[in-house]
C-alpha cells in the first residue's frame, strides 16, 4: 500500500488561519517536509511551530539558489529542476514505504507555488488541501474589500518587464503584485507610469505579527520577497 | 461596551477548508446572520450545518431580489441599498447591546462579497476572518496549478460585456471567471471567439459532494451562479 503525499496550504501566516483540514493534518503527521532557503528556519516551519509531533519526521528541502543566479540563466533552471527531482525521488521512496507524508505550503499550494514543482513529477498519490493565499492575507490586512461589483482583477508577479507591468496596471480595476523583493524600484515606476501611485499600497507580513500596511509613495526601495502590492477596487455596490 | 461584528469567510464548501479561527468563532457565536434568497436555506448557513450552538439566535438576512430584476434596472440598486441599510441598522444595535454578532461570509468576505456592503454601513467594530476563495476551491479541485513563474492570472465576472471578455480572455495567461449562472452562452461566445475554447474548463461546487468538473466545450449552458470557469497558467517551471 502506498503512501499519500499531502500538499497542505498554510495560508498567509497566522497559525489559525490553516484550515481546519490542514491543522488536522499536520498535527497527525509522521513526516512533515518543507522548503527552506539553506541555513535558515524557512517561513512555512515557522509558521507549524509548536503544532508539529516531536517523534515526527521532518524533511527539510534546501534549495540550491533563490538569488545568487538571474532566473535568465539557463543554469538556475538546471539547478532547480536537478533539485525537485531529488526531492521527488525522496518523497516517492517514502511514499513507496507506505508513509503518509505532508508537505507544508504556504498561501495556496497551487497559486504560484514551489510545491507545484513537486506535483508534476510525484508518482505517488497526492492529495492537495487549498490554503487562504498571501493576497487575501494582504488585502484583509488592508482593511479594504478588493473587488466590487464587475471590478476586473489582475495578478501580476513584479518579474515581468517594465513596460508589460505598465500597460495592464494602467487596465485593471483592481491589481495584486506578487514577488516583489528586489523588484520594487521597477514596479513603482511602471505604477507611476500608469498613473495609478495614488491608489497602491505595499503589503508586508500580512496576518502576522509583524504586519505592516504603506502607501506605495512612502515605501522604501527595498522589501521582503512576500510583500504584496494592492490597488483595490471601486467598482459597483448598492 | 460595544460588541464586535465579524465577517467569517466560510472558504468554498466543504466544511473543514474554513479556518481554524472561523471555526472557533463560529461554534462560539451567540448571533450568526448570513445573507440567503427568500424560502432558501442559504447556502452560507448550509456549510456550517451542526456546528451552530443550538442556543445561539439566526439572523437570515434575505435578499429582496436576486435575479428578477435586471442589474441596469435602477430600482435594483435601490431595493439592495434599503436592504443592506437596513440589515446594517439590525447589526450595529445588537452590537450597541453589547452582543458579538458572527456573519457568514462564502469563500472569502473581501472578494466579491455581499458582507462588504455591511462592512462599508457599519459603525460597531468590526473584524474580518479571510477565507479559502472559490477559484482556490476550484482550481485545487481541477488537479491542476493555475499559475506557473510570471503567468499573469485575470479574474473577471461574466456579467461584463462579450467585447470585454473576449479582449481580455486573449490578453491573459490565466483566467478564473466568476458570477457565470446565465451569461455561460456570452461567456462561451468570448471564450471561443479568444482561440482559447480547448483550455478551459468549468468547475461547479468545487470541494462539496457534487463537484464536477467539465471541459467547457461539453458544458450545457445553463449552470450554478456559483460555478467557476478557469484556464490554467502554462508559464515556467524548471
């Protein structure tokens, strides 16, 4: 009998904003596994903290680079794709073994995640539990609805050009900007470019503790990989 | 002291994919209110079926018209401002009695939602749980990640009209479209007239007992407002 492999959203931070399967889940868990940037903690294991059964199994997955090579070079890509595979073979020879295994994803495991890497090469079965994403966690932070009415919404991540940031902020009702980090300087040009600087607010840490909500015009040129920019919506309401 | 109104985003369905906080806060309340059609049960309150105190006080908020008056028909804007007027005169008494009231909110209370017309009217406190969204629901239940490295997902409605769609259809990498029920036809005509006919499927009570999920060019054309149509991301991966 083989094991399951369990993809399990965290949602944007707060401990008790995971689903109640996904708390479940990972409470009963014999093997939990998680991505971290090497030598440190890693967000997702951070956020199960105190939730994770001392006798478990955790398996930790270090990638090889985050930013030391420019997703342009080819060998970023082979480093990566070297690297799932590993993590995959690992993964389907527990899975083999009959473990249960549970992999911690924060946001939504299949919006824009490592874990979807993962997915695609796993022979084992896998299951996915759905997880609140980082732009709910932001724009509830806000304090501020997203989208009204007919209001179109655009998700946009900040590593696209210039010029392509520009001409579909400058088209949307609403807009969510996702992997920011070293980004920011470009994007709030092609804010500015757009005409719509008035409206943008960066969102840093949302849920959690250390939660902080700028104006785009007052935010520094630099921020963490999962801040989230917002222009929200003002569409239709009664 | 003044009570507190919370607006609890349920997620899509099923009912553990609410969080751990919406639960706690709803097997708790001593007031739950949830928006429903006249002679429904609701769909907000069927989600939470057995976990309400036996004890606690409902308080159905139902709609003077859903679909019986067309959207451009002033008169609707009228009917729902008076309603959410005065379900929001309800609200902020019982917390000016001190009571904590718990609204019921599907997928996520700040996405689209009815709450948000409460949230504008209110004067008590209030605090907003996010939830676990409806195109999450659907595309974890499509078996399928919707967005890959820098693919630019749109969320439109499919009240807006057929030119719309179908520029903006063609323009994106990923599509989820929301508020279908009696626009599929449009819908389809956008969809077809984008090139984009053979990527998109429409998923319908993702995450409840009757899920399913149909490759457009086999659905009928009639179908659950709350159904989602998606085309998934293709963007990179290593």
């Amino acid at each position: 009998m083989s094991g399951v492999i369990h993809g399990v959203g965290l949602g944007p931070g707060a401990q008790d904003l995971m689903s109640v399967r996904a708390d479940r889940l990972i409470r009963g868990a014999r093997h939990v596994a998680y991505f971290r940037k090497a030598g440190r903690p890693g967000q997702a294991r951070r956020i199960v903290d105190g939730m994770i059964d001392p006798q478990a199994v955790e398996i930790p997955m270090e990638y090889p680079v985050t930013t030391e090579i420019p997703l342009s070079d080819p060998r970023y890509n082979e480093a990566l794709s070297a690297f799932y595979a590993d993590c995959t073979d690992r993964l389907d020879d527990l899975a083999a073994q009959g473990h249960d295994v549970v992999i911690l994803c924060e946001g939504d495991p299949f919006f824009y995640g490592s874990f979807m890497h993962l997915h695609s090469r796993l022979k084992a079965p896998v299951r996915v539990v759905p997880g609140i994403t980082g732009m709910s966690g932001a724009w509830t932070a806000s304090g501020t609805p997203i989208t009204w009415g007919d209001d179109v919404l655009t998700v946009l991540t900040a590593t696209l050009p210039e010029e392509e940031l520009t001409r579909r902020i400058r088209d949307t009702d609403a807009l969510v900007v996702m992997k920011i980090g070293r980004n920011l300087a470009k994007l709030r040009r092609a804010v500015d470019a757009a005409g719509r600087q008035g409206d943008a607010h960066l969102v840093e840490y949302a849920t959690m503790a250390d939660q902080r909500i700028t104006p785009l015009t007052q935010a520094e040129d630099v921020t963490a990989y999962f801040s989230i920019l917002l222009i929200h919506g003002k569409g239709r309401r009664p």
